[in-house]
C-alpha cells in the first residue's frame, strides 16, 4: 500500500526535515568548531559547607603556574566573593563557583562564559583573557530584591 501524501503536506514535511538537519549542524558546529560547551558543574558541596571547603575557605585568585590562573567564588545573597579579579592579560583563569542559599547566575561581559550557580553544586568555567580591560561579572539569575547589585569585574593587566 502507498500512502497518499497531499503535495502542499509533502513539502512542508521536507522543510522540517531539512530545518531539523540545519539545527543538528549547528550544534555540532558551535560544540566543535566554535568551542561552545555547557559549563560544568563538575562537584558537589552542600551550602552550609562552602565556607570550610577547601579553595571556597579563602575566596580569591591564586597562580598556578605562569599563565595559568585559579579564582573560587563565594556567591550569596547579594554578593560575590571576591568582587574584583586580577591576572594579566593571555592568561588562562579557571573560576569555580558555589552557592551557599539560592540559584544564582554568573555572566562575564564580552566573553561567553554564563552559568548557573546552584546550591550543592560547584560550577567550573574557563576562559582565555587576550585582551587587557575590565570584564564585568554579573548575577544574571533572579534571586530577590538587590539582585542587580550582584556584581563584580574581572580586570585583565598588560602583560
Ligand atoms: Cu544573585 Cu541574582
């Protein structure tokens, strides 16, 4: 038996088969060609432990070898710990995240870096900083009244 498609029917079906194609093309070109990932949330680490887990018991940034930088964040209700990061620039910074009450978000401006924070969870995300300037970091998930005054910057030196 052959089923009679209409032709209008047909053609649509054809459309979305080839949307659908496109779609899967750009996810792989973002993953592999662009680099774009999800960010990790590579542990976890119950709220009321952040402040004695090691890295998160002194928030800040630390060198590990020339080039290679490490910042652990402390974000709560309304503040990230530290507010300002330095490293000079063509360094690579590994920043690694935990909350201790509710969801929060972590964007840097001009970069592609944006991930949530969620309690019990610790985020990781990297990136390279070429360029010297001030990044500015930001909550960009709702989480009460002085949300908009979660942020910080990241400040890249000459080398
Ligand atoms: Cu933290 Cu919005």
């Amino acid at each position: 038996m052959r089923l009679h498609i209409d032709r209008f029917e047909s053609s649509f079906m054809t459309l979305s088969a080839i949307m659908i194609a496109g779609f899967g093309l750009a996810v792989l070109v973002a993953v592999f060609g662009l680099g774009v990932q999800l960010p990790g949330q590579v542990d976890q680490l119950a709220p009321a432990e952040v402040d004695s887990a090691p890295g998160f018991d002194n928030p800040g940034v630390r060198m590990v070898y020339p080039g290679k930088y490490e910042a652990y964040i402390v974000v709560q209700a309304w503040q990230f710990t530290p507010t300002e990061i330095t490293i000079p620039a063509g360094s690579e910074l590994t920043m690694y995240l935990a909350s201790k009450d509710i969801i929060h978000g972590f964007h840097v401006l001009d970069t592609n870096i944006n991930v949530m924070v969620i309690p019990g969870q610790i985020s990781e995300v990297s990136n390279v900083f070429e360029e010297p300037g001030t990044y500015l970091y930001m909550c960009h998930e709702y989480c009460g009244a002085l949300h908009h005054t979660m942020v910080g910057q990241i400040v890249v030196t000459e080398e």
